[in-house]
C-alpha cells in the first residue's frame, strides 16, 4: 500500500511539471523541473530504503572475557553519608535569589 501511494504520489508531481508548455522566454523552467524531479527521486528512493527489511535477524553471540588480574569485586554496600539536594532561598541585598545546595546526613 505505501508503494502504491507513493508511486501515486511521484507520478502526480511528474506529471504536475510535465503539464505546463515550456516557452522560450522560461528561463528558470529547467531549475523548477530538476528540483521537481530531484524531490521525486528523493521520494522513491527514500521510500524504498525505509520500507527494505532484513530478511532475517540473527542474535549476535554473546561475547565473554575474563576479568583482569587484578580485579576485585565491589562490596554489595557502601556506608558513606546520605545526601540530597535541597533548594535555599538567599537575600542578596536587592532580592531573594535561589539556590541549590546540597545537604549530606
């Protein structure tokens, strides 16, 4: 269905530029019916690149390497001060300004 609207699609701008007589005196004719044309290739193309799937998807091995030497395991918890962020409201001498500070526990 997308092919067929889409080649619908670049027949009418074809035959959109195609419909009016050229005159001598059309200078910029040429220019309007390559960017016409250029957009319609551009339409074609880019549908057929969007609409080509892979015919088959194969999951990629797993890949496995042994840990170095000198390696060690994290500890499963950390003690260290709990901390967040909290927002503070500071006189400036003109105005209150905010701020974010953090705060440790």
């Amino acid at each position: 269905m997308k092919r067929t609207i889409t080649t619908l699609a670049a027949a009418t701008l074809v035959a959109a530029a195609m419909s009016s007589p050229a005159h001598a005196y059309c200078r910029g004719c040429a220019v309007g019916a390559g960017v016409i044309g250029g957009i319609a290739a551009g339409a074609i193309i880019g549908s057929a690149i969007a609409n080509s799937q892979p015919r088959y998807y194969e999951d990629p091995a797993p890949v496995y390497a042994a840990p170095p030497a000198d390696y060690v395991e994290p500890p499963d918890y950390v003690d260290g001060p709990v901390c967040h962020t909290e927002r503070q409201q500071i006189w400036d001498g003109n105005a209150y300004r905010t701020r974010r500070v953090q705060v440790c526990d």
